[in-house]
C-alpha cells in the first residue's frame, strides 16, 4: 500500500466531505480515504498496481470538486 496526499478545492462541509469519501472509497484498490476540510486535502491509502493519482483525480471532479494537485 502507499499513501498519495492530493490538495483539492472546493471542499467546505460534512456534504462535501462524505462526497469525496465515497467516490474515491468505491475505487477497487483504495484501503482508505481520509479528508481534511481545512487543509484542504484527501489523503488516500491505495493499492498503486490498480490506480493513481488519475483515477483519483476523476473520482473528485466527478463530484464537482477542484483537484489542484498532488502534495
């Protein structure tokens, strides 16, 4: 497992945390998503043999979400 921290904005509210928490959580390979409302990061623990950081991304701005990159 790794762990990928990705600078994301637009998040503001419990809403918009659980959005980003269950679109990235449903991704085949990711152990786990953690969202820091002030920081504003997703921090997420994955299985880098079936995703990265494109999967992610996609996942987040599905939700309506701006992935400004990786930290």
């Amino acid at each position: 497992m790794e762990k990928m921290i990705l600078n994301v904005e637009g998040m503001s509210c419990a809403h918009c945390e659980r959005a980003v928490k269950n679109a990235v959580g449903e991704l085949d390979g990711v152990e786990s998503v953690n969202v820091d409302l002030n920081g504003k990061t997703v921090e997420i623990e994955y299985d880098p043999g079936k995703l990265g950081f494109e999967s992610f991304k996609a996942a987040i701005e599905e939700e309506d979400f701006n992935v400004v990159g990786q930290i």
